[in-house]
C-alpha cells in the first residue's frame, strides 16, 4: 500500500516538474530530447555545457571532454573566444562544438544559453559552471559594486546555470528514469577556508558550497548529481601569469609576499604553500570533474584538488 501511495506521489511530483519544464522551454521540443541523445551511459555519448570555456581552467575542461568525445557547448562572456575555441575543437576531435556567448550573471543570457545548446545537440547532461571573477582587497579596497560584480558571477552566476540547467535535466529524467545528470560547479580552496585580502572571491565561493549541498538535496530524486570541485592555484593560467595584470604583478606590486622583488620570488612563495610542490593544472581539475561524474554514488561534495594545500576536517 506504502509503495502504491509513494509511486502516485511521484507520479504527480514528475508529472509538476514536466509541465514546469515544458514552460522553461519555450524553445525546447521535450520529445527531442532524448528520441536524439539516447542513453548517455558514457562520456562520449555526453552533453555538456561548459560556462567560462573560452580560457583557463573552462577552456581545458571542454577540451578534454571533446577529446573523449563528448558534444560541448562552450559559454562565455568573449564569445568569440568561445567560438573560436569550439571550431578547433570540433575540428581537432572530430566531434560538435558549438561556442555560446553569454553572461552568467544574467538570468535572460542564462536561460538563451541553456536553450540555445538544447537545441543545438537536443539535450544537456553535465553542467559545468566554471565562469568565475576575483577582484582582492581589504575591507577599504572593496565598493559595494565590486562585491556585487564578484558575487553576481561567482554565487548568483552558479544559482543561475542551475536553474536552468536542472529544468532540462528534469524533462530528460521524466521521460528516461535512467539517465543520469551532473552539475558541477569550478569553485576553489578559497571555497573551503578564508583568503585574506580576497573577501568577496572566498565569501562568493564559500556560498557556492552552501548551494551545490543544497541544490544536491533538492536534485537529487531525480537523478541530478551536484558536486564541486576546490582547485588550488592554477599558477600558469592567466589569471596568474599575465603580465599585464596577472595576479604574479599585482601581488608584487601590492607587496602581498614579504620579500618578493621578481614576479618569480611571489611564484615561488605561493608553490611552498602546497605539499605536493606545484600549482594545480588543468588535467588535476579534469581528472576530478571525470570522477565526480562517472562516481553515480556521490553528491553535495566539495572535492579539493590543492595538492594538500587544503585538507577536509
Ligand atoms: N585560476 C586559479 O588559480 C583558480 C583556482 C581555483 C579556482 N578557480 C576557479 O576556476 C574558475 C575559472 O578560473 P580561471 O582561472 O580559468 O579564470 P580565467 O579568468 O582564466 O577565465 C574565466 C573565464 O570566465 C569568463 N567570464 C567572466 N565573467 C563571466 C560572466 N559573467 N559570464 C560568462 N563568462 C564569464 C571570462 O571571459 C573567462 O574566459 C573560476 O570559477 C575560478 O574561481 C581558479
């Protein structure tokens, strides 16, 4: 009687969550969906939907996933970036790539984004929210506008791709009850202890954490994984390594590393930080982004990749 009673609960929860996709996707034909994707049991048979993909750790996550055969959206604010990125891609790992400019701070450009890669490939089954900003300081550095312009990305930016990502999600899973779904949000060790000087960056992804738990409860009777990921520094990416405003020159010339005459002297400083001696690297975070996917027996975690930089208590 039990299971009767909980199979019509379900029912009528599926049938609510159906009509509710269906109003999201006005674009989207439901019945597409998975008549094109079919089973997507293994990466290459995946979509994903990749948003900071036009350089750094996103642009590494989306080749890698094409490399193995999966069709990628890239997303991006440099949308030429992004389709740049993508036609190389397409080309080099003979597979679809499609480049998606987009802000993720708006909720309007999130919602054209999910459903402009809906249409392209018919679907979405991993959602990578990796479009991120930091802007250091103390308390006298920090407006109240750069502290809304780091959350708007980081936190709200994260809440958003979710959103939207897990309304198609819903749909693919009231039609196939096997499919399985992943979201996975780019956050940093900065997620998982405080960063001095880094206020708005360290509280926006602390918050992301509180989210992909939350989220991860909420999704998770309906085959919807969410987990994140903490990497340490990605020392050669641009975020560090530009020389015109890469992190390395800022540091310096804020004199944040005691010492530190060269950019070289404030690299240095930041490898001794880490246990395993080096910086985090793109292939570290695609590793983690494979196993949080391809581990169907895990959600709601924040999985650090820091070189024991950062150690769960
Ligand atoms: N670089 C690091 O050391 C490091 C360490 C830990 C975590 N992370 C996280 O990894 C993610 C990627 O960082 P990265 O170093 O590759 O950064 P990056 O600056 O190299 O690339 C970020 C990309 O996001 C895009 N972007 C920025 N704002 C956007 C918006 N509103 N909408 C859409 N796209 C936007 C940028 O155009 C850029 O292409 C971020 O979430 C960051 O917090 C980075």
């Amino acid at each position: 009687m039990l299971e009767i009673v909980f199979a019509n609960a379900y029912d009528e929860h599926m049938e609510k969550h159906r009509k509710n996709a269906v109003v999201f996707k006005d674009r989207i034909d439901q019945a597409r969906i998975v008549a094109q994707t079919g089973r997507n049991t293994g990466i290459p048979e995946r979509i994903f939907l990749v948003t900071g993909a036009a350089q750094g750790f996103g642009y590494g996550i989306a080749q890698a996933f094409a490399a193995m055969g999966a069709k990628v959206a890239l997303a991006d604010m440099n949308g030429k970036g992004a389709k740049d990125a993508a036609a190389i891609f397409s080309n080099d790992f003979n597979t679809d790539c499609i480049g998606i400019e987009s802000n993720v701070s708006s909720e309007e450009s999130v919602r054209d984004m999910v459903s402009e890669a809906v249409d392209h490939f018919g679907g979405l089954d991993v959602m990578v929210s990796c479009a991120g900003i930091l802007k250091a300081g103390n308390l006298e550095d920090i407006s109240k506008e750069d502290f809304e312009r780091v959350n708007g990305v980081n936190y709200t930016g994260f809440f958003l791709c979710t959103k939207y990502a897990a309304a198609v999600m819903k749909a693919q899973r009231a039609i196939d009850p096997t499919r399985l779904h992943d979201i996975i949000e780019i956050n940093s060790k900065s997620g998982l202890e405080g960063s001095k000087a880094n206020f708005a960056y360290a509280g926006s992804k602390f918050g992301g954490i509180g989210l992909t738990q939350s989220f991860a409860l909420e999704l998770a009777p309906f085959g919807i994984k969410v987990n994140a990921i903490c990497p340490g520094n990605l020392l050669d990416g641009p975020l560090w390594s530009d020389p015109e405003r890469g992190l390395f020159k800022q540091y310096l010339e804020a004199g944040k590393v005691p010492g530190a005459k060269t950019t070289a002297d404030v690299r240095a400083f930041y490898e001794a930080k880490v246990p395993l001696g080096r910086g985090c690297r793109v292939d570290d975070v695609v590793r983690a982004v494979k196993y949080v996917i391809e581990q169907e027996y895990e959600t709601g975690q924040a999985l650090p990749v820091t070189g024991g930089q950062v150690m769960l208590r």
